[in-house]
C-alpha cells in the first residue's frame, strides 16, 4: 500500500473528514467514519474494506503488527499519512487514536426471514449502538428507526455497535408508517413496562418484531396502537424502569429462545 502524505489543512480530504463529523453530511455523502483500531481491524476481518485511511506516524510505529495486516487485507492501492494537528482538526475524540477509516453506507434491504427490532425516538447513541450489538446475537438482522431517533452513524453509537453496524439491515423509517408495512405479516410487540402483559406469558414467535421506545418518552401510542401486543419486563418494584439497552437484551433473549 503506496501512503501519500498530507500536510495542509485545506486539501480535500481532510475538508471531507471534518464534513463527515455532522449527521448532514454524512448523510449526503452515504460516508461515515470510524477512528478505533479495534472495530477496523474486526471489520476487515469480516470482509468489509474502507474507501479511505488515514494515520499517523504515531500510530504505525506503535501498532505495526496491525498496520502491516491491515495493508495486507485491504483492496485499497493507498492511504495517507497526517501529522497530530490534523489528526486534531477533525477528529471527533477527545484524545485522537491516529487511525481513522471512511466507509460507505450499505444500502439496507429488510429480510423477512429475520427479527425486526424497531427503535422509536431513541436518543442516546450509547443506548442505540448497544442494542444494535444485543439485536445481532439474537439474529434480529433488522433494525428500523424512527424519524427521531439519534444518527447511528454518530461516534459514540458505532463505538458501542462495533461491527455488528456492518452487519444488520438498517432501514430508516422516514414518514413513521413503516410498521404499518409490516402489520398482520409478523407479530408487533410493544415494550410498554406500564401496561403489558408479562415476558414469561408471551407466546415465542420464530421471527417477530420488537419496537422500543426511550425511557423517558416510551412508545408513542400511535405505535402501541398498531402492536399486537404491549410486553413488559416482571422487576423488583426498588426501581421504576431499567435502562433501555438493558431492556432490550432481556426481551430479545425472552422471544428469541
């Protein structure tokens, strides 16, 4: 792999990488990023390649086992070498790791053969990225959000995704009438920890879909209308709710198994 050096602040690559720290931008450009080693390294093991690398000489002399394997299995002819102060510019880290990766989006195609975990006005892209990570152990391949719901290709959610964001279809449901797509083709359960009918009475389904509303919000009851069912978790009554991503693992694995 050739690496070609950037030095100013005003080439185009780096324009793009500071573009690609807002949800607009990343949405016009199908591109986001990803600066953790450890999600790169996984995700090219997978057999998902980047359109773009960038790296200090920090980083290559720190981690060149690594660096050697990646130059080993990616397609890319190239990549670029950036001093600290660049790295510094765009990075969306408080301290940067000298490594960054561009990826393109993946156009998303629901399966239908597969669970659906639906994410209504989720906002906390820790939350969102944990659960996308519980929804791939459970093969819920499908992940639906709502219009209000936080960008997953936001930092924080993908560094709590990993590479599970490779994996899943990701549809977005920009008008809210994607549920509506689905109704009376599989089952629609609502978590609803207010008013539900218990975990351990529900009927296991082979696929199904689970919608999940944030903690302060829940659901909103236009989608607790078209559910078949609401769904709650039995807890101590010491706490009045468990954390979303919490909740979601635990119903994934009660309809799944």
């Amino acid at each position: 792999m050739k690496v070609n050096e950037i030095t100013s602040q005003n080439n185009c690559q780096i324009k793009l990488l500071r573009k690609l720290a807002q949800k607009k931008y990343r949405r016009q450009n199908s591109k986001f990023t990803v600066e953790n080693l450890a999600i790169i390294y996984d995700v090219l093991n997978s057999g998902f390649d980047f359109t773009a690398l960038f790296l200090t000489q920090g980083f290559i002399d720190k981690h060149k086992e690594k660096f050697e394997y990646i130059q080993n299995k990616t397609k890319l002819s190239e990549c670029y070498l950036i001093d600290e102060d660049l790295n510094k510019s765009y990075s969306q880290l408080d301290t940067p790791s000298g490594i960054t990766a561009v990826y393109e989006k993946i156009p998303s195609v629901f399966n239908d053969s597969r669970s659906v975990v639906y994410l209504n006005g989720i906002k906390d892209p820790g939350n969102i990225g944990t659960i996308m990570r519980t929804a791939l152990a459970f093969d819920a391949l499908n992940i639906v959000l709502s219009p209000t719901c936080v960008d997953i290709y936001n930092f924080k959610a993908i560094s709590a995704a990993r590479d599970s964001i490779f994996k899943l279809n990701i549809i977005e449901d920009h008008d809210g009438n994607w549920l509506n797509s689905i109704k009376g083709k599989i089952p629609i359960f609502v978590a609803n920890s207010n008013d539900g009918v218990c975990l351990s009475e529900v009927k296991r389904e082979g696929v199904f879909c689970l919608v999940l509303g944030s903690e302060s919000h829940g659901v909103g009851d236009n989608m607790v209308k078209i559910a078949d069912k609401s769904i709650k978790i039995e807890i101590s009554n010491a706490i009045e709710s468990l954390n979303v991503s919490s909740a979601a693992a635990i119903l994934l694995y009660g309809l799944s198994r």
